[in-house]
C-alpha cells in the first residue's frame, strides 16, 4: 500500500483497549467462530480471521501455517510495527525491542536494526519471513539510514540479515511498498509507490540493490485515472486525489516473469526477470528515463481497473488482485490463456482490500487497510483506525471459472 506525495500528521499513540503485557500485544479479538459465508457472484467463501485496532497493510503465511501481519506508521504512532497472529494475540516479532522504535523516540532508538515504519511481510520459499521497512512514518520524509529488508529465520525466529538501503535505492520522497522472491532465494524484486515510482532489484547474496525504470512510464500514476470510493472521486481535504505509483507485485511460480501496477492506474505490466537480473550485475546502469534497453522490454498484460495488492496463486498460476473501488478480490488467467479479470469475492466488509497471502493448502489470505476511512482522507477518522484480515476460499464457480466478469471501465 502506497504513500501520498505530501507528509501528514502522525497521531499520538492510541492502544485502542490494547496493552503491551510482556511480549503479547493483547488484541486483535481474533475472529473465533465467524461463520463462514458465501460471498457472491464467485462462489467463493469469505471468512473474517482476525480484527485488528489498529491500521493493517501487509500478511504472509509461512510454509508450516505461522501467520504474520504488520501496522505502518501512517496516521499513528502505532505501539507495535511487525507481528505473529497466534492464540488469538498479536505477539511482537521477531521481539518487543525491535518494535521499540517511536516517532516520539528517533533520535533515542536507532532506525538500523528497529522498525520504523514496515509496509510488508513477505514469507519466502527457504523458511524465513522477510519485512521490508521504507522508513518513511506519515509517509513523509524517510529516516535516516532506516529504509531495509530484514530476513527472519523462522528456525530461530532472530534476524539473520538485514540488507539496507541508501539512498540510491530509497532517496527522499520513496516509500518501498512490496517485495517478492526468486524461487531460489537469490533475488529480490521490490516496488516504490513513492513520488517517482520504480523498482529495486536486490541481489540477495551480496545485499546489492538496484533503483531501475525509475520515472518509467510503467511505474508511474496514470493521469487519466480517478480513483473513486463509494461512488465518488477519493480526495484528501485539500483536494487532492489518489496518485500512489507501482504498488502491487507478484511472481511467477517459475520467478520468470515479474508483474506489477499503479494503484492510480489500470494497466498491468510485466517484464522478464533475467533483464532484471542482468542490470543488477551491469558494470553501468542508466537512470529512469535513459534506459531504453531495460525500458523495451515491459509488456503490457492488459488492464485491470485500480489495483493494490496482487499475487501469483501457487495452487493455479492465476493472478488475483485487489480491486478496492468494486470492494472485491478480482482474478484473471495469465500467458496464452490470459483475458479479462473475473470477479472472484465482491463484499462491502472488504473496504480497501489490500495485501494477499497464501497459505500452504493454498488458502488466499487478504488484509483490508480501511485506507479511504483514514485521517489522510477523513480528518475526524479515529486516531487508531479498525482493520481486519480475511480468509478466502475458492468456491465450485470459482473452480470451474464461472465467475462474472469484472465491470468494463
């Protein structure tokens, strides 16, 4: 999930009936017995997992069921950054001292090895989950020497690296939004829905980064798009609309291919990921606009409307997105199948559908960030806005692919 171009206020600190007790943040409120419902036209079962107090954004799933999800300092200084989903408590993770960092304490808590302001939890296919912390509290300036990608084994559940980022890959004005992972562990591809969108290339052996199409068209907010809610443009009080840049991201399950869009946007783009790869280990690499080689080798997928969170589904290959004007989870086929997305789960509970997860029996997972009902759009929005996570389980429309197509823009 994105950033605006222009800072805003960070909120004191509201635990919302929540309270640190020893390592344990008591309460989500766990969704104990939410029975499970159809939610139409696409068959599909919806399920509330968990409610949270606090603003939500990121969640993965590792391989042995183990759920993490993670609250960014966007409109509040929020009392835990990164957590477990366990018992129906939120555990700080790895730790409570790596939660520990403040707005009200930077200069006290060092940005280096604490969380600043994390935007998502990404598990891999090795065991470890991965955060990625751009750094930028309000989604205004980014602090210094905070923007990483920091790799938790889940073995030992303790840090085993942290690659940071200067400010060639995370200058001011970027906000590092979403990471994906090579199947074979050695790459990372990252977006920047920041001012000037782009994407960060990470070799993960060496911790080497690299900021390409940066100012690419590919990366960038779509002019022509007003993002709505609710049937109206979404505006800030100023007047301003929606203008995030690249922001969802997904793999193929083969890492050959890199997808991504704009949330102010409505095409999706694609690029194969050895010409990634290959800039990475180029001795030269122009910038933005002037690599022309790199920049003629994006493809345009097709079009998607407005779109946040997106994920290639190991269980089928397809591609799921996020679509939170229509509150709905969309999916479409991909390569020589590929065609228009279908609505998959359309519900008004899923206000601003997020970040996808899927879980090892191939269960979809979706965050829903409440980004329309914040104090960057809403200034009387409470100070610790209410968010959730759903489950999402493919129905016999679903499986058939007989759901209804989603609306022509």
């Amino acid at each position: 999930m994105p950033r605006p171009t222009s800072s805003a206020r960070l909120l004191p600190i509201l635990l919302a009936g929540s309270m640190l007790a020893g390592s344990s943040l008591a309460a989500p409120a766990l969704a104990q017995s939410a029975a499970a419902e159809p939610a139409r036209p696409g068959g599909a079962v919806l399920t509330k997992v968990a409610d949270f107090a606090h603003q939500v954004t990121g969640v993965t799933v590792s391989k042995d069921g183990r759920i993490f999800v993670n609250f960014p300092r966007w409109t509040e200084d929020s009392p835990v950054s990164v957590a477990e989903l366990k018992d129906g408590q939120l555990t700080p993770f790895p730790d409570a001292e790596w939660n520990a960092w403040r707005n009200a304490r930077k200069d006290a808590v060092s940005a280096k090895d604490h969380w600043v302001c994390v935007q998502s939890v990404v598990a891999d296919h090795q065991g470890n989950v991965w955060v990625l912390d751009p750094a930028a509290p309000a989604m205004a300036a980014v602090v210094k020497d905070g923007p990483k990608l920091v790799e938790i084994d889940l073995k030992t559940d303790k840090p085993a690296r942290i690659i940071a980022f200067d400010e060639s890959v995370a200058p001011q004005g970027s906000y590092l939004n979403d990471v994906r992972f090579a199947p074979d562990g050695k790459t990372a591809y990252i977006t920047d829905s920041g001012a000037k969108g782009a994407l960060v290339v990470v070799d993960l052996e060496s911790g080497r980064a690299r900021r390409v199409l940066d100012g690419d068209p590919s990366t960038q907010p779509d002019a022509s798009v007003t993002v709505t809610y609710d049937g109206k443009p979404l505006r800030r009080p100023d007047g301003r609309g929606v203008e995030f840049a690249a922001d969802g991201i997904a793999l193929s399950p083969d890492g050959k291919t890199l997808y991504w869009q704009a949330i102010k946007g409505r095409t999706l783009y694609s690029i194969p990921t050895d010409a990634l790869t290959g800039w990475l280990t180029a001795a030269v690499v122009p910038s933005g606009l002037a690599d022309k080689g790199l920049s003629g080798k994006v493809s345009v997928v097709g079009e998607n409307g407005p779109a946040d969170g997106l994920i290639v589904a190991r269980r089928d290959g397809r591609l799921y997105i996020t679509a939170p004007e229509e509150n709905a989870v969309k999916v479409r086929d991909l390569g020589a199948k590929a065609g228009k997305p279908a609505i998959l789960v359309q519900d008004a509970r899923l206000r601003w559908p997020d970040t996808f997860a899927e879980g090892p029996d191939g269960t979809l997972y979706v965050t829903t960030s409440h980004i329309q009902d914040s104090a960057f759009y809403k200034p009387d929005a409470p100070a610790s806005l209410p968010t959730e996570l759903w489950s999402i389980k493919p129905g016999p429309a679903e499986a058939t692919g007989s759901t209804r197509s989603a609306p022509a823009r």
